[in-house]
C-alpha cells in the first residue's frame, strides 16, 4: 500500500464499551486516538473516559469502574473532539467495523446522523499474514509491546505499530478507503474536556474530618464512654456502607456525637480504630488486592484518615473497635447490580452466586428494584445503573458490595 497520495494521514481508534452491542445499552466508556502522517508517523494523541451514563460493564476485563468515570465527559460533550481527531484522516482501528459501530451509534444517541466512511482493518491484515486474529496475539507475532491492555489508547498505539508492521511485511487492505471527510461531522468546536485514567483517582469529596473539628476538645473518660463509642461505630458502619458521605450526614453525625459526649480527641480515635479494623480484614490473608486497596483509599478518605495509608501494616496492628452485624439483615430483601468484584479462592460471584450467598445468609433476594426493596448491593459505590437510579428515588437502602459480604461475615478475596 502506497500511502504517498493520502495527504490527510490516519486516525487510530480503539474503544473500551460496557459491552458487545452497540444501537442498544451498550456505551463508550473510554475512547483512544493515534494520528498518523501521511507516512504512518505518530504525531498526535488524544483520549477520555467517558461516562455511560449506566453502569460500566465489566470491569474485570477493561479495568474501568464507576468510580473512574462519573466525572469524566459525556460522549455527547466530546462530539466536536472527536471530529476534530478523525476528520479528513483514513480510520483505521483493529477489528473496525466494531469501532465504527459503536461510534455512529454514539453519534446518533447525540442527535447526529453521520455518514461513515468504512476504515482500515488492521485485523484483517494481520489475520492475512500471521493467521491469528485477537490484537495482543498479533502484537505478539511482531513483537510489539501492548502496554496496559484494554486500556483505549495503549490498545491505539499498538494498533498503529501493528498497522505499520503488517504494511512493511506486504500485508495490503482489500481496499484503501477515501479519508473521513470533516464535513460529514456536525460543525462543532472540540471541548477541550477530557479524563484520563489515573489522573482523578476516587476521593471522597466530603470526609468526617469537618466532624472533629466541630466537637469540643473533650472526651468521655475511657470506661464510661465505651457504649457511646459503640453506638458510634454503629453509625459509621450504616453511615459508610454505601461508601459514600453527604454533607448532612455529616452534619447529623457530628450532632449525635456530641450529644453523646463524644470529644473531637475520642472522635478522631475512632475513625482510626474503624479504619485499623478495615485494614486487619484485608490484611488477614497476607495478599491486599487492588480492589481491597482502592476500598481502603476511599475510606481513609471518608474517614479523614489520609496519611493512615502509609503504613497500613503498623494501621492494622493498632487498636480496633468493631460491631457485630450479624442476624441485623436476616429477612431482607436484596438486590444486587453491577458485575460482581468480589471472589472466593479467586472465583468471581456471578449473579446466581451471589443470590445463592444472600439465601444462605438468610436474606430473599430479588431481581429488580421497587419502593419495597429493602436492600441494593452495588459492585461500585458510584454506580449509574438504572437500579441505582431506582433505589435513588425510591429511598431505598444502599450497601457497597464488600460491605454487604462484611456484614455476612462472609470472607471474600
């Protein structure tokens, strides 16, 4: 293939979905894009998350959690960005009937009918030559580093390496198409706005630390506020298990506290003692898994603990206070969304096993969300899925997954 006459160079796409289908639930979650010269150099890039506006899919497979995007744009928001990437540039992307799918499927949800120009596959010419069809294999024929897979823009720099080496070994396209003319795009300037991976990491935008310092500086003696303690730690525990904190919650903690006679010094010792018992619970295996350290990152946060972080060991050996919630959810309904990311001996919960596991514990789980649902279980505290939305409106009751199965006193990896 002669690229000489293609003054307008390439646009390397690759995405990361919630699922398989476009035109139906399925979104972009994250969007990644190499520009090529004219001679196949690298002279751009561009990538965002994207928020789905339901829940991300499957997190296990693209590394992508609720968390990650409900701050990042919505595809709707990054219509003239993207234009600006892929106009008057030949697409090309691995497997790019799927990309292009998904992308006119997003045009439209935006309102816009674009008249897409088919791309380069460079699928096919690596399938014509190496005979294996899936982007790591063929990367791994040529010899080219993958990077963070399923990560969009990791996978657009290999699809361009990968475009490249198959051009220099005498693969040839069935057909080279005509660029993707900008003025098939709606005449919408680029946004500007985008969120990449690991540059928001999920914080809590509200933590208790306000809340100690609006206690007085006195405490309870040690004995004599024990069942104040206690009854605190309750609170937290019913406060926290949605992982996620409200200003009027905090409001209304800090009032109970006080009224209890609960000091700022004895406050501040809680949050730590609350947070020993998290850390001796992820801990208690000998392995801290990123799930169990991105749960303890948000929590110290929450908390007003940030610095308990740094040496989570010497937190988990420190004192810990703790309430046992058994028998409390016996009887309740439960409904759970979101693809599971718990395990047990490294086998993740599929919905049949965590409604199995509810059963046991003594719960009646359900599968949809009503004014009489009792209990959401959420695979990500930030969840956008309909149910949440649902459980929302309705007032329902939210639990984040690991700590419903805390709760159980079941053990998950």
């Amino acid at each position: 293939m002669s690229t000489g006459a293609h003054m307008a160079g390439f646009a390397v796409v690759d995405l990361e979905t919630t699922g398989l289908f476009p035109g139906g639930h399925d979104r972009v979650v994250e969007i990644g894009i190499v520009a090529l010269d004219p001679l196949r150099r690298p002279v751009a890039e561009w990538t965002t998350l994207v928020n789905p506006c339901r829940d991300v899919g499957s997190t296990r497979i693209h590394g992508i959690t609720a968390s990650l995007v409900v701050d990042a744009p919505l595809f709707s928001e990054i219509i003239g960005d993207v234009a600006a990437c892929l106009g008057d540039r030949i697409i090309v992307g691995h497997n790019v009937r799927f990309d292009l799918g998904f992308l006119d499927a997003e045009f439209r949800q935006a309102g816009y009918a674009v008249d897409w120009v088919p791309g380069l596959c460079t699928m096919w010419l690596a399938f014509s030559i190496t005979g294996v069809r899936r982007l790591d294999q063929c990367c791994e024929c040529f010899g080219i580093d993958t990077g963070l897979s399923h990560s969009a823009l990791c996978d657009a720099r290999a699809t361009a390496s990968l475009f490249n080496c198959c051009l220099e070994r005498g693969g040839q396209p069935r057909q080279v198409p005509p660029p993707m003319p900008r003025s098939a795009f709606p005449a919408i300037p680029p946004s500007g706005r985008s969120l990449v991976r690991g540059a928001a990491p999920a914080t809590a935008r509200t933590n208790l630390a306000s809340l100690v310092g609006r206690l007085p500086n006195e405490s309870l003696p040690s004995g004599s506020g024990q069942e104040a303690a206690l009854a605190y730690v309750d609170l937290l525990d019913r406060v926290l298990e949605d992982r996620r904190l409200t200003p009027e919650e905090v409001t209304a903690l800090a009032e109970l506290a006080a009224r209890w006679g609960i000091g700022a010094p004895q406050a501040a010792a809680i949050h730590r003692a609350y947070y020993s018992n998290l850390a001796r619970l992820a801990l208690a295996d000998g392995v801290l898994t990123d799930l169990e350290r991105d749960d303890l990152i948000v929590m110290a946060g929450l908390l007003g603990v940030p610095d308990a972080m740094n040496d989570l060991r010497a937190t988990a050996s420190s004192p810990a206070l703790g309430v046992s919630r058994t028998g409390e959810l016996r009887g309740k309904t439960v409904c759970f969304t979101g693809e599971s990311v718990c395990s047990i001996g490294g086998a993740y919960f599929d919905r049949a096993g965590q409604q199995e596991m509810a059963v046991r514990a003594g719960l009646v789980p359900v599968d949809s969300v009503t004014k009489h649902l009792d209990i959401l279980v959420l695979a990500d505290c930030s969840s956008q899925s309909g149910k949440s939305k649902k459980a929302d409106d309705y007032g329902v009751r939210k639990m984040a997954e690991r700590s419903f199965w805390a709760a159980l006193s079941v053990n998950v990896d």
